[in-house]
C-alpha cells in the first residue's frame, strides 16, 4: 500500500506531526449544543476476529478515531470482509457530571457496529455516514467504572450500504478503504425531560425563522441573539412550533455569513443552537441567493487526508482546507461522495462557503457502463436497477434510508444548499422518485439527481460533467451547471505519491497549469455564463493519493498556483459581464 495512503504512506500533512492524545476534542456537534459532555476519543483496546468469534483478550490498541487502515490509528490492519473489528475501553463519571440520562454518541462508524456497555448490547447502527446515539442510562454504573465495547463489520463494496470512493483495490479515482469508527465518540448528560432535536427553516422573503421541535412539552422557549444581543425571545405552542419574525433582518452570504445565536429551554435543560438567514431558489430560470442572481463557482472537494484518510486530523485542517478554496476565490465546494464531520460544515457556515452535498455513492461500479460508454454519449434509463448497479434489493431498500438519515443530520446547515443523488451512474436507480421523496424530506434546498450523465431529465440541474471535450452548454430549461471539468494533472516531486498518477490532462508546469485556467476562467466559462451557465465546478481542491487533479498536493504543503490569480480569475467571472 506504499504510496496510495495505506501504512507506508511517506506523505503526511504538517498537522499530523502533533496529535494529541486526545484527538479531536472539539464539541462534535456545534449546533446543538450542551455543557455537560465527556470525548471518549483516545486509545482504545483494539483487535480482529472472524466475524461470530469474540475475542477473549484484546491484543492491539488503537487511536480513536482513526480507522485502523490510516497511520495516525497507530493499528496493525483494518478488518476484512468475513471479519470483525473489536474496540474496547474503560470509562468513569466526573463527580457531578450525570443528571438524569446518560447518551452514548458517535460521529459515524464504517458500516456496521453494535454497542455493549458492560457486557450487555445497547444497540446498533447501520450506515457509515451518519451519527447515532443510544441511551445508556441503565446499563452504567453511574459511580464506578464502566465498560464500552464496539463491534464493526465493513464489506465496502460487496455490501447494502453506501462507500462513496472507497475501494479494497484503490487506483486512479478510487481510493483506500476504511473501517470502524472514524469520527469522535462523546457521552452527554441530559435531564428526563430533555430536547432531543430542532428544526430550523429561514423564510427569507419574510424576515422570518420557523422552528419545530418533534418532541415538544408545554412550556418550552426559545430565545433569539445577535452578536450576543437578545433579538426576541417567546415560547412554542402545543404542537412544538414557532414562527419568529427578526427584525432588521440579516442575511447570510459567503462574503457576510452572518449567524444568528438560537438558546432552547426546557425545564433544567438549555441547548445552543445557530441559524442562518440565506436562500437560494430558482426564480425565472436564474439561481438566486437571497432573492438575487448568484454565480456558483466551486471545487471538488474529495475530504481524504494522507495520514487518516476520512478523518480530518484537527480542526484547524478542516479550516485551512476551506479558507484556501476561499482564497482562490471559489464560493462553493462540492463535497464528494463523501459526508465531513459536522464540525467541518460549521466552519463553512462561519467562513462562508457554499456546500454542494453529494450523496455517498454505494452498488456495483463498472468501467465498461459507467465511464467509457457514457462518455461516447451511451445514455440509460434508471427505472432498470440492475443495469446501472443495483442489482441486490438489500442495497435498493437501505440507500433512501441513508439519504433520509444525510438530510435530517444536515437540514439545518446553513451552507448546504442541494443535494446531489447519484454521480456518474454509480448505483443509480429510479432517480425520478427518489428525488420526489427528498423534495418531502427538505423542499428548501435544490437537487441534482443524476451529476454527470444518465440525466433523467428530473430535478433542478442540467448537470454535466466534460474532462474530454470543449467546454458547452446543452439545451435544457433547468438550470445549466457544469458540475465536474478540468482535472488537469500536475505532480509535484516530493509531495504526490508513487507512481505516475492520475488525471485527465496532463500539466507539465505550474506555468502551464497557470495558463490552462486562465484560459478556461478568463475565455470559456465568462462565454458560457453569457449563454446561461450558472454553475462551474473544478475538478478538484486536492490531490487524493495517486490522483494528481488537486489545486493542493495531497499532503496540503503546496498550492500549484499562484492564490492572488485565482482569486482575480472568479472575482471576475463572479462577477459577469452585466455587472462589471
């Protein structure tokens, strides 16, 4: 695995040079938040059985939450399909710290887990993506030491669930699989009677925020603050709702991302929360952001780092990630196939970064129907699931929970903004109503159902992907967006990983990179914005193991280009011709 991000990987980031033993430790969940928590991340007592077998004596240790395929896990290996990972440690109450009810949460786990506590099951999950939590009340020892066990099963893609671009044989665009538990582990003591969840909808055209909370209580309030000043404050009626009308409205953009503060009471319990005040629809055929024409410029944004591969190694690698693509100029990322930690979407709620949200891809892939004949314009329906990947109804039945589980976890991130179903065909199938169901599930973000080709002809996007042709916009009444182009290949001695690499078109200089944006930033995508482009997005923001398409170098050390001339490049494409 030397080279592609596995054990030998020589590349790392700056930022895995000082972990701490605590890694990660940061409040996982920034918008719903409490005082009293415990991070559970750390070393953990870690082994591999055949899966049905338990081991009798944990024989390894692992760093949580690093997945044991990464460096920074400190692990021998990750589990095989046939096998079970085991993670075990020891945890005790702070004096004081249990109210009422002890929850168990975590970030995600890679795919399957079961939880004990002190020997009994408390439950299980199924998803990679997504965080979970169980009440663990009655199976602790509020006083004295306490036991968590975790089993993990990860069959990456020979399972039901979704992989995005993980591969147990990585190359080109795919990538090294991960398993287990890959995000933070935290405890957190709530009253009996506690709020387990908000949701937040912004009606902008009215200067007004709408809030349901799906276990309501009489007596329930809420309280509004800007910039720590009290807004308004007031309670929720008997179904658990209320309208808030904010006076002096401001508006979240990516140039002013304002966030309005959000305090949920009930009885001893007090949650903090934030909100944002931004809209993007479709009036008259033209995006809108706020009620005006808005010019959607991003990146790719795959989110896999050289010594922890999904995991972020810090906060401050997250923020970095983000300010640079900022700094180039670009106002949106399209995160990849991938889901971040929630603390990575905060910090684009507060810097101000757009999120194109992918849903992770799952099925069978294959290069003959899903790369090589769309690209020579072979185009299929989806209503057919076996043809495009989704032969078993295990994986047809689980993929729509995973999305309901994405929207619900997102829903009130402020800078996500569509989701996007299927990319490339991966794994599509009956697309028409899977984006009817998630039109229920969240009617105030647009969607891209199918990016890339196998178009259906549904959603809000003519959404197309061209790395082999001339840059060109199709007759369609949605709204035209170039979701994938580009993908020049730049390898920088010492900071890309062995081998040749991967990429579309091959960059011999950062002179002639230079020049190769300029013309498609300053001459094709001004001209096609002219004709109706609304959305541009450049493959991609880093380099991935050996695929060399990155604006950064896979261990973030090298940007290829000069940020000052990017920047220039979308200031003025942002800007359009009608406005300049």
């Amino acid at each position: 695995m030397a080279g592609i991000g596995g054990r030998n990987q020589p590349l790392t980031t700056r930022w895995a040079e000082n972990i701490p033993e605590i890694p990660l430790n940061s409040y996982p969940r920034p918008q719903f938040m409490r005082p009293r928590w415990l991070c559970l991340n750390g070393r953990w007592e870690f082994d591999i059985a055949p899966s049905g077998v338990i081991p009798q004596k944990m024989v390894d240790t692992i760093l949580v939450p690093f997945s044991p395929e990464t460096a920074l896990s400190s692990a021998k290996r990750g589990p095989r399909p046939w096998e079970t990972a085991w993670y075990s440690r020891s945890f005790s109450l702070p004096d004081g710290f249990l109210k009422d009810r002890l929850l168990l949460h975590f970030g995600a786990v890679d795919q399957w887990c079961e939880v004990f506590i002190n020997g009994k099951s408390a439950g299980t999950h199924l998803g990679g993506y997504t965080p979970f939590y169980l009440d663990i009340t009655g199976l602790i020892v509020p006083e004295g030491e306490n036991r968590l066990t975790v089993s993990v099963r990860d069959q990456t893609e020979d399972g039901s669930c979704t992989y995005g671009k993980q591969s147990s044989r990585p190359r080109g665009i795919w990538y090294t699989a991960q398993s287990g538990i890959w995000q933070t582990v935290w405890l957190e003591s709530v009253p009996e009677h506690y709020i387990s969840d908000v949701r937040i909808t912004p009606v902008v055209s009215e200067s007004k925020v709408c809030l349901q909370l799906p276990d309501s209580e009489p007596g329930d309030e809420y309280a509004v603050l800007a910039e720590g000043k009290l807004v308004c404050r007031g309670s929720f009626d008997e179904k658990g709702y209320a309208e808030v009308v904010l006076p002096d409205c401001r508006l979240w953009t990516p140039e002013t991302p304002f966030l309005y503060d959000l305090l949920l009471h009930r009885g001893s319990d007090l949650v903090k929360c934030y909100f944002a005040m931004r809209s993007l629809e479709i009036h008259n055929d033209t995006l809108e952001l706020n009620g005006k024409p808005v010019f959607l410029s991003g990146l790719l944004d795959q989110g896999y780092w050289p010594e922890s591969l999904y995991t972020p190694p810090c906060d401050e690698a997250m923020v970095e990630d983000i300010q640079a693509a900022k700094d180039m100029g670009f106002n949106l990322l399209r995160k990849h196939v991938k889901v971040e930690p929630l603390r990575w979407y905060y910090h684009c709620d507060r810097l101000g970064m757009l999120v194109w949200q992918d849903i992770p891809s799952g099925g069978d892939y294959s290069f003959l129907g899903m790369t090589l004949l769309p690209t020579l314009g072979v185009r299929r329906k989806d209503t057919d699931s076996r043809r495009l990947g989704r032969r078993f109804e295990s994986g047809r039945r689980q993929f729509p929970e995973e999305v309901r589980e994405l929207i619900h976890t997102l829903y009130n991130s402020p800078c996500v903004i569509c989701w996007s179903l299927f990319n490339e065909g991966w794994g599509q199938f009956q697309s028409a109503d899977l984006t009817a169901q998630v039109k229920e599930w969240d009617s105030t973000r647009l969607i891209d159902p199918a990016s890339g080709w196998f178009d259906q002809h549904g959603g809000d996007f003519c959404s197309r992907h061209i790395y082999f042709r001339d840059l060109t916009l199709k007759a369609d009444p949605r709204v035209q967006a170039i979701t994938e182009f580009g993908g020049f290949r730049l390898s920088v001695p010492e900071h890309s990983a062995a081998g040749k690499g991967f990429g579309y078109r091959n960059m011999r200089s950062g002179e002639q990179l230079a020049k190769a944006l300029t013309r498609v930033y300053r001459d094709k995508l001004p001209a096609l914005r002219a004709k109706g482009l609304q959305v541009s997005i450049l493959t991609q923001l880093t380099d991935v193991e050996n695929e060399l398409n990155g604006l950064l170098t896979w261990d973030r050390r090298i940007c290829k280009l000069d940020k000052e001339q990017m920047k220039s490049l979308n200031e003025a494409l942002l800007r359009g011709k009608d406005e300049e």
